[in-house]
C-alpha cells in the first residue's frame, strides 16, 4: 500500500508542485470543475436562447451584454471596496446563486419565451465572465508568481474536466429534468465552489502568498483600496495593463467572428432546439477533452522550455493561418476544426498564460482592474466586434473577406501576445524579481499611482507597469 506521503511526492511531481502545495492545487482543480461544470450545462441552453432570439439579433444581445456590464462592473468594486477581500467572493457567488433560483422559477413557470430568452443569454454571458474573473482572482492572490506559472496549468485544468462534464450532463438530463432542472443543478454546483474558498484563503497565509518569507502583499482583512471606478483608471495609468486590455480585445473579436459563423450554420443545419442543445454539448465535450489533454501533459511543458510568450503566441498564430485557409477554400468542416483548435488552444494555453501575468500584481490590479478587463473590455470587444463582423456581410463578400479581416486580427493578437509573455518570461528567469516592474512589487504599492520613470526598462513605453502602479 502506498503511503499518503509517497501519494502526495508522486502526485506532486505529476502536477509540479511541492509537497505542501499539492493539496491547495487539487482544491483549486475542484473549485474550477465545479464552475465549470455548471457553467456548461448552462451554455448550451444558452446558445439555443440566441438561436430563438434570432441569429440576425446577435450583435444586438451581444451590444446590451455590454451596457449591462458597464452598470454592474462599478456596483461590484464598491462592493470590493467595502468588504474585506476574505469574504468578497462570498458576497459574488451568493448573489449569483441566488440569480440561478430565480431562473429556475421562470423556467418552470414561464416556459419558452422569447424575451426570457433573450434576458437569459445576457445574464448568463454576465454571470460566466464574473465568476470565472472571481475565481481567477483568488488563484492570483492564494499563490505568489512562482508557484503560479508552475500550478495555474494544472488548476485549469479542473476547468477542463468540469467543461467535460458539464455538456454530458446537459445531453443526458435536459430531456429528464428540463431547462430549469439544469439551472438549479447549476446553482448547487456553484456553493460547492464557494464553500471550497475557504481552505485556500487559509493556507494562503500558511504557504502561499501570504506567508512567512514571502514578498509583502496586502491583507486579505482589508477591502480593497480604490473606488467603483479605479478598475478603469488603474488600467488606463498603466502600458502593462493596456496591453493586456488590448489583448484581450483581440481575442474577443476572433471569438466572435468564429461564434457568428457557427450560430448561423448549426441554426441552419438543426433547427429544434433540443438538437441545437445536444449539438453545443458534443463540441463542448470534444473541445473539453482536447483541452484537458493539452493541460496534463502540454502546457506546463511549454511555459516551463518555451516560457509564457509561446502560451500566448501560438493559438493566435494558429488561428490565423486557418482564417488564411478559410479564405481559400471556405467550408463548413474547416470551420468547425478551427473553432475546436481555438478555443481548446484559449483553455489550455492562452489562459493560463494570461493568468500568469497578473499574479505578481497588487490586490487592486487583481480585483478590480482584472475584473475591469475580463468582463467591460471584454464584452466591449464582443459588442464592438458583433456589429464589424454585420457590416462585413452586408458588404456582400461572403466568408472571403470575414476571414481575411480576421486574419489580420489574429496576427495582431499573436504579435501582442509574444511582448506581454516575453517580458512576463524576463521577470521568472529572476530579472529583478517577480513583479512586472522587475521586483519592484516585491514591497506593498501606494494606493495612488505615480507615472512611469525614464530609468525603467525598454519596455516602459509599452507593455510594463510603474513602481507604483502594481
């Protein structure tokens, strides 16, 4: 029989952590299984609610995504500057499972409507991005920049699992339980996520960031410093954070160039909505599993000899040799193989990598100006790229033109990709430490940010952050 230590120092080396970080990782992993989990069994439901909202109707859903967004994005830093950090997902995950049992009601009751249809598709493309940013959050403050580029693989990996659960479920029980069924499943999935906080804020302060010996960082008994709007004028004051800001609006507008285009053909191709849902949760199943293999046994392989820049870098390249292909021989078959290979590639490197540059930064760049940029610039690409993607067919060209101007989309993602890893890869190798100011984060950053100084790095007008700006 093996020991439970022996258990842990073999398991440890499979996922590449230390004995005392094995356990905070698995939670971690479990924590992700459960958001996704509940989120795929939503998202097919939720991809049916577009299609009978009316696929010429996207960009407008996409559009009111947005605005709402923007209302929500102020209300939830206020509320992160009035509770300590310690309890702020409490008040987030609560909110939102109070929100799954309403809509289980209105699913049982209201039954196929088109407006709660459309209020649906919005609240869950809300829900989906503040959870995940939440829960991304606290990974970032539970683990220090190394333990990071070395666990985030592994914890995405839960992700992975729970993504290929979740479409399995929603296959096997939508015709059993229903739409509401599913909701409420989804709720119970998220307290378990939110119960599972605890033991990872505790050993936080025992062998992770907050530990004895670590670089100093903020206590998590303390709300976070700023006001409702500092997500947005910490990102503005900062090249570091504009970049990643830009980043991510790249990848959005690839995303949905993609989704546009298969909302459309699997609308034409099947059109009740029971199919529609079971169609969604095969590709789900199929991109989850691609993903999960690449997180086991690809990704912590490459960020460890090839570095952060590679995770960030080559799906976008990727992407954009097949939006090339796409233009000479456009297909059905193709596109489907490139919205697989890209959203896999999104799982498995791009956002662990993407995640990798935030977990040097101070408390008010992982809450709120990550929560900044993961949900208003986010779905401010989605909306902005939603009605780029409409004008481009109106113009008549067809599926040539969409995919050359994606193209061009995704070269720019891949080129801005390589510079934040590269200069995140500068600081791991140990160039000053591990903050993007080259250790500088290493003492608590001032509240108030100061502009960036001459004598910083060559990347000072661009991509990197000053002294004070976390």
């Amino acid at each position: 029989m093996i020991s439970s230590t022996l258990l842990m120092r073999r398991l440890g080396a499979v996922i590449n952590a230390e004995r005392h970080e094995v356990m905070p990782a698995l939670v971690g992993f479990l924590l992700f299984f459960c958001l996704f989990s509940g989120y795929f069994m939503l998202r097919p439901l939720r991809e049916s609610m577009g299609i009978m909202a009316g696929i010429e109707n996207l960009q407008w859903l996409f559009t009111a995504t947005f605005f709402v967004m923007l209302v929500t994005v102020p209300m939830f830093a206020w509320l992160s500057s009035r509770v300590p950090r310690l309890h702020f997902i409490d008040w987030v995950y609560g909110f939102f499972c109070l929100n799954l049992l309403l809509f289980t009601g209105l699913f049982q009751f209201a039954g196929e409507n088109i407006w709660l249809a459309r209020v649906f598709y919005v609240w869950i493309s809300v829900y989906n991005l503040f959870v995940v940013s939440v829960a991304w959050s606290l990974m970032a403050d539970v683990f220090d920049g190394r333990q990071a580029k070395r666990l985030f693989a592994f914890i995405a990996a839960g992700a992975s699992v729970g993504g290929l659960a979740g479409p399995a479920v929603s296959a096997l029980l939508v015709g059993e339980i229903g739409q509401a069924g599913l909701v409420l499943l989804a709720g119970v999935l998220l307290g378990i996520a939110l119960a599972l906080k605890s033991p990872l804020m505790r050993w936080r302060e025992i062998g992770g960031a907050g530990r004895q010996g670590a670089p100093p960082v903020e206590s998590t008994r303390q709300p976070v410093v700023g006001n409702p709007f500092s997500g947005f004028t910490r990102v503005m004051q900062s090249p570091y954070l504009l970049a990643i800001a830009g980043f991510v609006v790249l990848l959005a507008t690839v995303a949905t160039f993609l989704y546009f285009e298969q909302a459309r053909l699997v609308a034409e191709r099947f059109p009740d909505q029971a199919s529609q849902i079971r169609v969604f949760g095969i590709i789900d199943f199929i991109v989850q599993a691609g993903a999960l293999l690449s997180q086991l046994f690809i990704t912590g392989r490459i960020a460890q000899k090839m570095g952060v820049r590679t995770l960030l870098a080559i799906v976008p390249m990727v992407v954009c040799v097949g939006f090339i292909g796409l233009a000479l021989a456009p297909s059905f078959a193709l596109l489907a193989v490139l919205m697989i290979v890209r959203r896999i590639g999104e799982y498995a490197f791009v956002r662990p990598g993407r995640e990798m540059l935030f977990a040097p930064l101070d408390a008010e760049s992982k809450y709120k100006a990550k929560g900044f940029i993961d949900t208003v610039v986010y779905r401010g690409g989605d909306a902005v790229s939603g009605w780029i993607k409409s004008a481009l067919d109106m113009l008549g060209q067809g599926a040539v033109l969409v995919a050359l101007v994606g193209a061009a989309f995704a070269l720019l993602w891949a080129a801005l990709g390589w510079q934040l890893g590269r200069r995140a890869d500068r600081l791991s190798s140990g160039d000053r430490g591990n903050g993007p100011d080259g250790g500088m984060l290493a003492r608590p950053p001032r509240a108030n940010a100061l502009p960036c100084k001459r004598r910083q790095c060559f990347l000072s007008k661009r991509f990197s952050l000053s002294p004070d700006q976390g």
